[in-house]
C-alpha cells in the first residue's frame, strides 16, 4: 500500500505492530547479485547517508539498471539480530508496487476482450451492490478502480479496532465489505483522484469471477513464469518470508514509547492478507526491474493498451512529489531528468520504490527496510535518495 510519506501507514497497522513479540538465492545474470565490482560510488553516497544516525533506518540499497548494466549501492544491515548486511538481491515485502502487477493481469484480460475499461462494478460484481453500502450510487468502472477515481472508501483505514494480531488472517471478502461499509469520498466517480486500496480488492474479484481463478494462479501463470521471476510470490496466509530476506522495522513510539528499540522494532512476521491484491507480493529488486522493464517494453500488454496504461493518467492530488500522474495502476513521476514511471511500495517495515524510462532501459529499484508508524514521517534522505538515485548516471 502507498501514500503520501506523512502518512505511510494507517493506525490500524499500528496496532498489529504491537501484538507482535537472511539472503536471497541469486537469480540468473544481471540480477542484482551484490558484487562490489558494481558498486557504484553516487549511489553509495545516497544510502550511506539513508542509514546514517540520526535516521533510524537500519538498511538501504539502490539498484539501477542502464541498458545491460547494473549497479547499486548498499547500506546498514538486512537483520539487526544478526547483523547480516543489507543487500539488493534479499527478498521484502513490495507493499503497492503490487497494483502495478494486478493492473497487468487485469489490462491482458482487456486485451483478450474478456473485460471493458468502461464495465461497472454494478453488472460486474452484482451481489456486491446493495443498498446500504457504498456500491448503491453512481456506477464505478473498471477504469476508475484502476486509477483510484472510484471515491470508495480505503479499508485500510477501518482495520485498527479489529486487529487482534500480526499473525492474523484477513479474508477479502472482510476487506471489501469494511471499504464498502462506509460512505464514499466524493459521490461522482471519475472526478478525482483519491488513493484507496479498496479498489484493488475489488479488482481481484473481478478477475476471479472472469477468469474463474484466483489471482496468485493468473499473476504466476500470466506473468511470473513467462517473465521467469523466480524470486516473487504471493502469498496471502503464511507470515514468514521463504529465504533470505531483509527484516522489517517500524516507529512504534507513538503507540508504545517504553518499548525496547521502539524506533526499530521487528515487524516482519505480519501477515500479508491485509493487503492481498493492493500489496501482498514478496520480492527482489532485480525481479521488480525485470517486470517493468518487460512491461514498458511491450512484453505483457499490446501497445494501446500499454499506451492507455501510462498516459491515461489523473493528477495525484494530494501525493508527495515527485509524484504528478496516476494511469492504470502506474504512477506518473517528475524528476530532473524526465518523465519516469513505476510505483511506490509502502509495506509495514518495509518502503520500496521503482521508477523507469518509459522505454524501460534506464531502471531504479530504491528500498529500506524501516517504515514509520501513521504520522512520525519518513526520513528525508530516503526521500530524497531515490529521484537523485534515479537521475545518476554511470561513470
């Protein structure tokens, strides 16, 4: 899931982060494999001063990609137990970089004319409209739930008085009905934009309903095993993280200031049914480049298709630049050195982001592994490392 940074995470994760008490095997060549003969000297600087005190941040990398070429840089520590340095080829949690994934799966079924853009949740998803909840009003398409006009109501911030556990299982149909349960942001759909990952659920239910399988089977039959990312999944019930992986840390100061390390406390055994198809994957940088590379360059969607993806776009009203645009499950960025497109990736314990060229040749996969509690904010290094990550260039 993702936001603005004042606002990263909702009180209802909070709350799961108190109830609660490493290296990925390497892909094939130009995979993000940690080798120092890559490691590049602006990016270093970038994470060096991400991890550096008084930032709380425990570890940081910057993996870019130039035409064939990687290099990174590489901070601070993946596991605070253990000390075991963070590197860009572990596995984390990648929070709404996962709506990029979905909003593929969802635009293929467009493209095999299975599913309209302009299709209503209403004819759609029929049992799911009733009238005293949020689906009663005007009729939200297709396109509005990937684009986040819908005004529906973002479950994420209804979850504080029903967590009971990290460990605790949400059914999506719970999701769906606590985003539904209340009222709308706006009554007209398609007005604005206003983020919620509510829509992403519903999505996911489409494409059940449509393709009569569950998302995990069309992401990994329809994207994972034809891109060949071996290192991603979506799990939804499990809370560990299968192979080695960077730890998750969160503030949980605000909730609990006498805890132990409340500043960087462990969070990484949340289950990840509280995001499901919003922000449920598990994955590497070198795997989340691969993706959008292959996407941008016509590998996953006919290139209308494509096209409508990135330049169908709405303002990002109330998003933190270098945001400007949201298309169909894309953002839109503005740096100092063009256009980029990807998105952010905000997971509790974990903040990713990835932004590319649009001809997906010139890559940056930017994560650390601590992610602060509702308001506390984010690190301003970390914000500022990865458009400045993103603009280097090679030397």
């Amino acid at each position: 899931m993702m936001r603005r940074p004042t606002r990263l995470l909702s009180l209802a994760l909070a709350l799961a982060f108190l109830l609660s008490p490493g290296m990925a095997t390497a892909g094939q060549a130009g995979d993000g494999r940690a080798s120092d003969s890559r490691r590049d000297p602006a990016l270093q600087a970038l994470v060096d001063l991400v991890v550096a005190a008084p930032n709380p941040n425990p570890g940081a990398f910057l993996l870019a990609r130039d035409g064939s070429r990687d290099r990174f840089g590489a901070a601070g520590v993946a596991d605070r137990s253990t000390g075991t340095p963070m590197r860009p080829d572990l596995k984390f949690r990648a929070g709404s970089i996962t709506k990029t994934f979905t909003a593929t799966v969802v635009l293929q079924l467009v493209a095999e004319r299975r599913l309209r853009l302009d299709d209503t949740v209403h004819t759609l998803l029929p049992d799911q409209v009733r009238a005293d909840n949020a689906l009663s009003g005007a009729p939200i398409t297709v396109r509005q739930l990937l684009n986040h006009t819908s005004g529906l109501y973002d479950y994420i911030d209804g979850l504080f008085p029903r967590f009971r556990a990290l460990d605790q299982y949400w059914p999506r149909d719970q999701l769906i009905g606590i985003g539904l349960a209340q009222p709308r942001y706006f009554p007209v759909p398609g007005t604005r934009f206003r983020y919620s990952n509510t829509n992403y659920l519903l999505l996911d239910l489409i494409v059940e309903r449509i393709t009569d399988r569950d998302l995990r089977t069309n992401l990994e039959r329809r994207v994972f095993a034809p891109l060949k990312l071996r290192d991603t999944a979506y799990p939804l019930a499990g809370t560990a993280i299968d192979g080695a992986h960077a730890h998750g840390y969160a503030d949980v100061s605000p909730l609990l200031p006498d805890a132990p390390d409340a500043t960087r406390f462990d969070v990484t055994a949340i289950s990840p049914s509280e995001a499901g198809a919003s922000g449920a994957l598990v994955t590497t940088a070198a795997d989340v480049a691969r993706f959008y590379r292959y996407l941008l360059q016509g590998r996953l969607l006919p290139p209308e298709l494509l096209r409508q993806m990135l330049s169908d776009t709405v303002p990002t009203t109330g998003s933190a630049p270098p945001a400007v645009g949201y298309g169909l499950g894309v953002y839109v960025y503005a740096t100092d050195c063009g256009l980029a497109y990807g998105h952010g990736g905000s997971a509790p314990g974990y903040l990713t982001f990835a932004l590319n060229s649009r001809d997906g040749r010139h890559q940056l996969v930017a994560h650390t592994n601590w992610n602060p509690l509702v308001d506390a904010g984010v690190d301003e290094d970390f914000w500022d490392a990865f458009p400045q990550g993103y603009c280097s260039r090679p030397r």
